[in-house]
C-alpha cells in the first residue's frame, strides 16, 4: 500500500461502494437520499434501509486524502468502489505516491 495517512481495514461483510468528503456529516447523507445528481442518490433510493449502512472518519487532511481512501479501498476489496466516477481528490505529495 502507499505511505498516505489513510487507513483502512478489510471487513468481510461489507462491500464499500462509495468514499466522499464532506463539511456536513448529518446533512450529507440526507442530501444522497433524496439528490437525483449522482449515481449513488439514485442506488440510495432503491436499496432497502436495513441493507444500507455508512462509516466515516474525522480526517482535518479530506481534500487530501480522498483519493488515498479510494486507492486503500480498491486495494483491500480489489476493486473500485462502484458508485466513485471520479479518483477523489488528492495533494500534490499523495498524487505522486499514488501514480508509481
């Protein structure tokens, strides 16, 4: 795995399908529920609540971050979290261990 300050453990009863930042954990997930924007609004919508569930991490460094969660993830799962379209954001130093 690459040196970023992103960690992640393997659980072998969940799938993840999505990995984003926010500034607003409690609206953030009410705004998939009902957004028609993305891919994982409408997924959202469809999947029983029961069979949905999130996790988050209090990360000060997201925008940094983002794509080094996204790279872990797809690492452990070995593949890309379905509903992520893009590679998430990252800072100079992390896109530069990520592309070797």
């Amino acid at each position: 795995m690459a040196n970023c300050s992103a960690e992640t453990e393997r659980n072998s009863q969940a799938l993840i399908i999505y990995v984003g930042r926010t500034g607003n954990l409690h609206q953030r997930p009410q705004s998939h529920c009902y957004g028609h924007k993305q891919a994982i609004d409408k997924h959202i919508r469809r999947t029983a609540a029961r069979r949905l569930s999130y996790n988050f991490v209090v990360d000060p460094d997201q925008r940094c971050n983002e794509r080094c969660y996204i790279h872990h993830i797809t690492e452990l799962q070995g593949r890309w979290p379905k509903f992520n379209r893009t590679r998430g954001d990252a800072c100079t130093q992390c896109r530069r261990r990520l592309t070797r």
